[in-house]
C-alpha cells in the first residue's frame, strides 16, 4: 500500500519553520513595541516576515480551503 503523500500544511510547516528561523537567528526575537526618540512608544510589527509566511499559500498553491493561508497567519502571531 502506497503512503500518502504529505498534505499542504505538512509542507507548510517545513517552510513556516525555516522563515521563522530567519527572521529569529538563535531564538532571538525583536520586539515590535519602539520607543521613538520623543519617547512615544508604537507598534511596529515584522510585515516583512509576514510577507514571507503569506507567500508560503502560494507557493504551494494550496486554496483557502486548505487551511494554509491561515495558518500562514496564526504563525506570524505567534512569531
């Protein structure tokens, strides 16, 4: 019986795994809350890692319904 082959979010987290990876060398995460030098404090998030997750669908050409592009999502967020 032949094994099946690894499904989208199988292949998804490989490449979730390596992005996040890079843009945390050695666990290292940044902090997306800065202080400006006025001393006001904003947010800015990490959109270019962002980008990389939610170019991982598409790469795969895995639809909506797969789950992947969300799933894209979830591990920015948690990222």
């Amino acid at each position: 019986m032949a094994a099946k082959p690894p499904s989208a979010k199988a292949k998804a987290w490989i490449l979730f795994d390596q992005i996040v990876a890079r843009a945390a060398p050695r666990r290292q995460h940044s902090n997306p809350w800065v202080k400006a030098p006025d001393g006001e404090v904003r947010y800015e998030p990490d959109y270019d890692t962002l980008v990389k997750l939610l170019g991982v669908p598409l790469y795969l050409k895995a639809g909506t319904q797969s789950g992947v592009p969300a799933l894209a999502l979830d591990v920015w967020l948690s990222y």
